[in-house]
C-alpha cells in the first residue's frame, strides 16, 4: 500500500490567476489523527494543498514518489528509520536534484540538537517543532517552497554550528533500557507517551487491546517504570513520542 493520494482539481478561473502560487504538500507523520489536524489547518490556508499522506516510511517513500507534491511536511520520529529513512529513500530514487524531487520541512515534537542536525544533513530544508500554529506552519511551507531555510527560533543555532565545526550536540547516548525494547513495544510507547488509550492503541495498530496491554506491561518492565505516569516523562527525556 503506497501513500494516500487526494483527487485535484484542474479547473481555473479568471480570479485564480491573480492568486498566490500554488504549492502541493505531502504529510508524513505515524499519528493519523495529528495528519488529520494538519491537513485541516492547511485547507484553510490559500496557495497550499494536501495532496497525500502516508503513517510509514515505506508507504511514504512510494507516496511521495508517485505523488510528486512541492513540499513534504515529514516527522522525524516513527519505526523503521523515521524521517531520515525517508528521505533517503526519496533521494535514492528520484535524485537530489531533479524536478521530481520535493523540498522536506521536519515537522517534529523533538527539539533536540541531534535530531535537528541528523534531519538536516539527510536533506531537509527546515526543522520546526510541533508547537508552532496552522497560520505559522503555512508560512513556513510557502517559505521552503520558494527556496528558503526555515527553523524554529531555537533551532537555527545548532544548525549554524554543526555547519560551521562548533556543534557541542553530543552523539546519540547508549540507552540499554530503550534498545531492549523490541519494534512493536516502541510503538507502543511512542503513542502511550502522546497520550493514547490502550483502546486507542490497539485501532491504530490493529491488534488488540489485551495485546496492547502486554506490550505497555514489557515496556514498564524493560524501563524500570512503575506506573504510565512514570513512563511518560521517561520517554519525554528521551524525546519520544
């Protein structure tokens, strides 16, 4: 199953010729209800159209390429190599240069140095966090689109000293509680930190809820956690979710 695609329009106006470019973007994010919530603020926006979405690294790495939107608002975190996997896997098949190739904004709930630099380095033109409201969002995509670098405020830094050789990011650090957990468990946790229900849970990764259940009990387990409370701000020191 590749990314879902939205049917467009071809039909155009007199009035549509006095109107703002028109950009097409592509959402990747494994939360299908945050895709929904962006997808939402981008409709109201003039000159900017959803035009396809994908919740993994492959189904997006196939959308994007069949697709061919100007913009990919990309999150950085999801199983099987996240945000870097995909645009690799874009730029291995389309070419870092071509006209097929679409310009990558990281939109992300992680504002670590690491992550910044890693997305930037794989290809992104931007990195902006998960804060920033519908109206600000689109400006930043127009901004990409049309050639520019955009971060979120803190963010410029790091990107400016990792180019320059003074980045103080440090390497990702040895986490033997998280590599224990195996990919489904991650998943698991990934979605209990955003808050989800087991019920919830188990409808976004069609298992179920008993499964679910097991997996949330390994993982308390595996982190040394005594209760979800607990869990959740673990995982936010590590900037999951």
């Amino acid at each position: 199953m590749t990314g879902e695609q939205f049917p467009t329009s071809t039909s155009h106006t007199d009035a549509e010729a006095d109107a703002p470019p028109m950009y097409t973007v592509f959402l990747v994010d494994d939360h299908a209800v945050f895709r929904s919530g962006v997808r939402a603020e981008l409709a109201d926006e003039a000159g900017l159209r959803v035009i396809g979405e994908a919740g993994t690294v492959g189904e997006a790495i196939d959308g994007i390429v069949a697709a061919r939107p100007d913009v990919v608002l990309l999150d950085v975190h999801m199983p099987a190599g996240g945000g870097v996997a995909v645009l690799r896997g874009v730029l291995d098949r389309v070419g870092p240069d071509s006209e097929r190739t679409p310009v990558f904004l990281a939109l992300s709930v992680s504002d670590a140095a690491e992550d910044v630099i890693a997305t930037i380095r794989a290809g992104a033109r931007g990195y902006v966090t998960k804060t920033i409201d519908g109206s600000e969002l689109a400006d930043a995509v127009r901004r990409v689109a049309e050639g520019d670098a955009v971060f979120s405020p803190r963010l410029a830094g790091f990107v400016l000293d990792s180019f320059t050789g003074k980045s103080t990011a440090p390497e990702p650090p040895l986490d033997p509680e998280l590599d224990s957990l195996t990919r489904r468990e991650l998943e698991v946790l990934r979605l209990l930190a955003r808050g989800y229900t087991y019920r919830e849970i188990a409808e976004e990764l069609f298992i179920s809820i008993k499964t679910v259940e097991t997996h949330a009990s390994n993982v308390l387990r595996k982190t040394q956690q005594s209760n979800r409370n607990a869990l959740t701000r673990w995982a936010a020191t590590r900037h999951i979710g």
